[in-house]
C-alpha cells in the first residue's frame, strides 16, 4: 500500500484506537512474564522465583520494550497480519535474549549456573508461543467482533479512484481497523475504467450524500475526487454542513508514476507527502551513527589480527603501500577516500585511466585476486565507518568519473547518495555486484533506503557474513 495508512484501531475504541496499541504492550509482557514463571516451574518445581532469576526477567523485559518498540512489532496490521507480525516478533525476541545471555555472561550472576542455560532457552520458546498465542486469540476475537458490527465504523466513499478501491479493500481485510466502506457515491452511473469497483456497490449520486449518511449511520465520509476536483470535495462539504460526520481526503497516490515510493508525513504540524526522501532524519540519524561506529569498532577489534596478516600478505605480494586509496562519491554528493587493501599493483590504471572492474581480467596479483574473491579486500573500510564517511550498511560508492556517466544512463541514480554509502548493501547481498545490472542495482538501493531500518541493517549484516563474502560477481 503506497501510502502506509495511519488507521487508528476503532473496533474497540472509535474515537482513541491509541487504547488498543497500549493494551498489546501490557499483553506482550504478561505473555513474557508468564512465559517466564512457566520456564522457572518447569524446571525448578517451585513457584517463587529467586532473587537471582528476577534480575534476569526484569533484564529480558526491559529488552522486550526496547526491542520490540524498534522493531515496529506495534503499528497497524497490514494484509499480512499475523504473518509479518509474527517474524518481527520472532526478530526482536531473539535479540532481546542475545543480549540477556551476554548481560548475564558479562556480570557473572549466580543465575547463569546450572540449568539456567534451560531455563532461558525454554522462557525464549514459551515467550514467543505465548505472545505470538495472545495476538492470535485477540485477532480472531476483534474479528468475530468486526463480522456481527459491533462497534463498526462505517465509511462511505463520494467519488471513485484506484486509491479509493485500494484504501476500501485494506479497511475491509485489516481485522484491527474496525472499519468498513459499505459503497460509494457518485454522480455517475458507472465507474470509468477502474478494474475491481465492482465489489463496492453504488448507493446512489452526491445530492443523495445527505440522507445516505443519516439513514445508514455513517460515522465517515472519504473523498476520493481527483486532485482537479475541488469544486467536487467543496459540494461534499456543502452537502454534509449540518451532519456530525467525520469527512477524510482519500489522495489518489495513483496518480503519480512514482506512487511506490510515496509517503505520507508530517513536518513540524505540516502534513507533506513525501516523494523521495531520506529515511536518516531526526532520531533516525543517530540511531545509524551509533550503530556504524559502535559495530565498527567491535569489527575492527575483532579482526585486526587477520587484517595485520593481510597487510604482510599485501606488502610481500608486490612493491606498494598496503592500502590502496581511492576517491568515491558518498553522502549528498560528497566525495571521500575510501580505503582499500591494494589489490593490484601500483600502476595497473596508468595507462588506462580509471576502468571498470570486468570478469576474467587480470590486473590483480594472485593474492590480491584472493582478497578481491573473499572480498577481503573491503576490511579497511571499517576506518572509513569509524570516520563517518560510510556505513556498514547502504548503497555501494562509485568512483566520481562513473557517476558523471551513470547519472545520465539509469533512472535515479543519484538517489542512492541520499543515505551514506555502505560497505555492504541490499543490492551485494542480493547477487547484483561487481560487473552488473547497475538498473536493478539501483531499484535494491532504493528499496533499502525506502525501508531503511535497524532489523534490515542488521539483516543485510547477518547475511553478508553467511553468504556475501564470496560471491561470484566479485573480481
């Protein structure tokens, strides 16, 4: 759905759907809490908990709180309800015990001996089934509530688009909406070339808006005129001037060739519908910065020794210093060093000028072609991180003299500098490097910049390490 419609919950509460989202936070942590004591039950055969295995729960629920509010596990179910919910829930879960297990390793707490090793696992497993249990339960019951309309709200369209029939067929599915389009009105007789207004009945023209929404109880009326119809939504307003009824604006996002990457947005109390914008704004910003550097710095740490025996390997290989720099695009357009293992000898582009990488070349030495294989190569980019010039995480930079070129060739090229350039990316981790479609190279790019989240940072992390190292593509 385009536009990610900010629906607030009405099946229970019409008026403070907020309610509902509160309601599911005191449900997540009974679920653990329980979950907790079941685990400590099983294993223990006592019903008081210890001291020790307290400071654990309360450890793993403070992280549930956290986890679970960066992982959007509470916003507005889509289509897939259950389905996406129940990986985001899986997903923050797991990390909320990653960091109880290390917390109790890093303070050493009398908890972490004997068959606590149990006991957590079986709170991990018990805990996802109770939370993912509740949800279930809570869907099916707002659903049995929904099917006899009790407190239904009840919407009618005036006027028809693809918006319209796109924001009609998400109300009628989503169980927590609490909202129902029971038809639409329209001057016309019949809709004009719009492929599934069938299901949604026509109850009657404009001037019949009036007694419909008395008549019906209609608790909202959206219109769905195009944006050269003002003269339409100001007769609606006309029309409903003396009826205590909500009236919402359906924007046709349909009307854009672009209407994929809208989104709809609010700046400093004005509403805006974003077209192409960067996700690393406000909080998000520095969430992503503490993220690189800390990582980084981890990183860095971690594989030292293996970049000191890289380093001999290089300095042995061939005469040249051991870092190869080269100048990249990154950032708004900002250009930086971005630092490399040298792969090839010093002066394989002194004839050439800068050249593309190409399979089958071989510019490289032997242990250089090794680094670029394994793409180890890419290691001292951890600096690069720990300076600000990059992220772990983003679109890959490109030299300044292929920009030039590129930005002129595939559509939305210069998109991708909206957000720093990463060492790996949606688009590496997917098969598209080194000497490929730089089109679908670019629609990852965006894909990440336009769901940009911590999760999908950490995602994309996770599946460089299991598969992105050695590609095939990397020469």
């Amino acid at each position: 759905m385009p536009l990610g419609f900010g629906l607030v919950f009405r099946g229970l509460y019409k008026q403070y759907g907020h309610t509902v989202i509160v309601l599911l936070r005191f449900l997540d942590i009974a679920m653990l809490l329980a979950a907790a004591w079941v685990a400590f039950y099983f294993w223990h055969r006592t019903p008081v908990i210890d001291p020790d295995h307290r400071v654990v729960i309360a450890i793993g629920i403070l992280g549930a709180i956290f986890f679970f509010e960066i992982g959007q596990i509470y916003r507005p179910w889509r289509n897939d309800a259950m389905r996406g919910e129940i990986a985001r829930i899986l997903r923050a879960w797991i990390f909320t015990l990653i960091s109880v297990v290390c917390i109790v390793a890093l303070v050493r707490l009398h908890v972490w001996l004997g068959s606590s090793y149990r006991w957590i696992a079986t709170w991990g497993v018990l805990g996802f089934a109770f939370v993912v249990l509740a949800r279930a339960v809570l869907s099916r019951v707002l659903r049995i509530l929904r099917a006899r309309g009790w407190q239904q709200g009840r919407i009618v369209m005036v006027g028809l688009n693809e918006m319209a029939i796109a924001a009609s067929r998400q109300l009628n599915e989503s169980p927590w909406a609490g909202l129902q389009v029971v038809g639409y009105v329209d001057d016309r007789s019949e809709p004009r070339g719009l492929v599934g207004a069938v299901s949604l009945p026509r109850l009657g023209g404009l001037k019949d808006l009036a007694s419909l929404v008395t008549r019906e109880a209609i608790d909202e009326v959206w219109v769905a005129f195009p944006f050269k119809g003002e003269a339409r939504a100001e007769q609606v307003l006309h029309e409903l001037r003396h009826l205590p009824v909500s009236i919402r604006l359906v924007i046709d996002c349909f009307a854009f060739k672009m209407s994929k990457f809208l989104n709809l947005n609010e700046v400093a109390g004005i509403p805006t519908l974003d077209i192409s914008v960067s996700p690393l704004h406000g909080i998000n910003r520095y969430i992503k910065e503490i993220e690189d550097r800390l990582l980084a710095l981890i990183l860095l740490i971690l594989a030292s020794p293996l970049m000191l025996l890289i380093a001999i390997g290089v300095k042995l290989s061939s005469p040249g210093p051991v870092f190869y720099r080269q100048e990249r695009v990154g950032w708004n357009n900002r250009k930086f060093i971005m630092l490399k293992f040298r792969s090839m000898p010093v002066d394989a582009e002194a004839k050439t000028g800068p050249v593309w990488a190409k399979p089958g070349e071989n510019r490289a030495t032997p242990f250089g072609a090794f680094l670029r294989r394994t793409s180890l190569d890419e290691l001292p980019q951890l600096i690069n991180v720990l300076k600000g010039e990059m992220s772990l995480v983003g679109p890959r930079p490109e030299r300044p003299d292929f920009v030039e070129v590129f930005k002129d060739q595939v559509p939305n090229y210069m998109k991708k500098h909206m957000v720093k350039a990463g060492i790996t990316g949606w688009a590496q981790v997917n098969g598209w490097r080194g000497d490929t479609d730089l089109v679908k190279r670019i629609e990852h790019d965006l894909y990440y910049i336009q769901n940009w989240s911590v999760w999908f940072d950490l995602e994309i992390a996770l599946r460089t390490i299991v598969s992105g190292f050695v590609n095939k593509n990397a020469y």
